[in-house]
C-alpha cells in the first residue's frame, strides 16, 4: 500500500513530505530527520550558525561557567512536526551547542 502524502500549504517543495497518513515506519522516517537530510536545511542550519556562532544558552548552563560555547546544532522553537510551515523560518530558529539542544528536546523551552 502507498503512502498518501498530504501536501502542506506553502510552496516549499523540501517540506511537501514531511507529513503522512502513516506513521513513521522506523526513526529514520521521522519528519525531522527527513528535513535534516535536504540541501536546503543544511544551508539554512550553516546560515542560522554563522550569524549566531555562540549557544544561546536557554537554560542558563554556560552562564554559571562565565564561558561561551560555540554553536553547534540549530533546533526549531515550535517544534516541526507541529509546525513545519515555520521550517526554515529564521525567528523560529535558534542555535545551540549539543549539550544545550539535547537539554531542550527533553524538557522544552524554558517561558520567557
């Protein structure tokens, strides 16, 4: 049986599969790593970390060490398989160091 893909409502073709009928089959399937794997993801991840080479420390880590730390991973503020129209927005993008992104993925943004 084939997969039914729903197209979204934007004209950007790198997200036209990112939702589907089906659940994903295994974490490769994931719309995230779909996404990650596109040209035009990396060149927006590269963009996002070259305009904001430092973490941007959500959670106040490197704040107590009094240290900056280079970005290295970019993670998106509402999260894509909520919101993939807001994919390659800028202001929905944010950088972080590993250790940062993996905080945030487990216990969310913190309010402002």
């Amino acid at each position: 049986m084939a997969k039914r893909v729903r197209t979204l409502k934007t004209n950007r073709a790198d997200i036209r599969r990112l939702k589907t009928d089906e659940p994903p089959s295994n974490d490769n399937d994931l719309p995230e790593r779909r996404l990650r794997s596109t040209n035009r993801w990396k060149e927006c991840s590269k963009s996002i970390r070259r305009c904001n080479p430092l973490c941007a420390d959500p959670l106040g880590h490197h704040a107590k060490d009094g240290r900056p730390v280079p970005s290295e991973e970019v993670h998106h503020i509402e999260p894509l398989a909520k919101r993939p129209d807001l994919a390659f927005d800028g202001s929905n993008l944010i950088a972080l160091c590993r250790k940062c992104h993996e905080a945030v993925e487990r216990h969310g943004m913190p309010k402002k």
